[in-house]
C-alpha cells in the first residue's frame, strides 16, 4: 500500500512538473545577439525588495498610463542590484510603462527617464516572465565572458503580450562600445 501511494505522489509531482514546464515555456529557446537598441522613454516608479515582487509597482504604472491615456503596450522592469551580492530585502528596481512621448506631468512618486540608442546584447524569449531570468542570465553571462564583453549597466527587461496570447520579453544588457581599431 505504501509504494502505490509514493508510486502516486511521485507521478503526481512529475506530471504537473511536466505540465508547468510546458505550459510555461521551458522548453522554448533563448535568442541572443548583439545590437544596437533603440532610444526609449521610461515612466515607472521605483521598488525594493524582492524582484519577483515588482508585478504590483509595474500594474499600477499600467492603471495610470491607462486612465491618462498614455498607450502602455509594454511594460519593464530595471533591475538595479546584483541579488548574488545584496540581501533580497535590499534589492532595487524600478518597473513601469515604455512610452511613445516625453511625460511630464506625473503623479508623486512616479518619474519618467530617457534612455538612448545604446549597444546591447538582446535576448528574446516567449516563455512566461517568471522563468525567462533562469534561462536567459546564464546564457546571456556565458555570451558576454566568451565575447570578452564589458556590461555598462544594470539589465532591462521589456515585456510584452502578444495578440496569440504568448509573451514575449526582451532582456536587454548594455554594453560598453567596443574601441575601434586602426589598421596600419
């Protein structure tokens, strides 16, 4: 009786597993190349703790953005600390809408910021947000050791829903220009 309830409980377990892993996206690919990103106009509010926490502060960017009639198609989270090195409950990010217009007039504790036209490494994934950071950092670190890259701040990430109910997030790492060389 006792190994057909563990039989049960394991089976259980490895097939919502199997159902999460699929259902989430798991076993989509990450897509990585190096570019240059276009300039972006930021509204967000600012947030500490725990990264996974940030949904709450990016919806109520999306509520206001919606009342005053700003289009939000697509949302971002900057996250501003390296969770190996600082406590979770120390941890910094801001979260909001990427926007089409320079906003001026914001409500208390809301800001807006211009990023330009930088190089980056992109990488795209159309798996569910919450896994994107497990299959996208390490690779996207295994990218920038083996190119001998130099990050030149903290990693964007922009998500977006499209209309065939996927997501996709593009997880954007600033990179320092690479010097150019002379030949002799």
């Amino acid at each position: 009786m006792l190994k057909w309830a563990f039989f049960a409980t394991f089976a259980t377990v490895f097939g919502i597993g199997i159902y999460l892993f699929f259902y989430l996206g798991g076993y989509k690919d990450v897509a990585i190349q190096e570019t240059n990103y276009a300039s972006l106009n930021l509204v967000y509010r600012e947030h500490n703790g725990p990264y996974h926490q940030i949904g709450p502060v990016i919806e109520m960017v999306e509520k206001w953005a919606k009342r005053v009639g700003i289009k939000c198609e697509r949302t971002f989270g900057e996250y501003l600390d390296d969770p190996a090195k600082v406590e979770e409950s120390r941890l910094r990010a801001i979260g909001g809408c990427v926007v089409n217009q320079d906003v001026t007039d914001l409500p208390e504790d809301f800001f807006f910021r211009s990023i330009q036209a930088r190089p980056v490494l992109k990488a795209e994934f159309r798996g569910a947000p919450s896994i994107g950071p497990f299959k996208v950092y390490p690779k996207a670190m295994d990218h920038i050791a083996s190119h001998r890259l130099k990050m030149a701040g903290p990693p964007l990430e922009i998500y977006q829903s499209l209309p065939d109910g996927e997501y996709l997030t593009e997880f954007l790492f600033p990179l320092e220009k690479r010097p150019t060389t002379v030949d002799q």
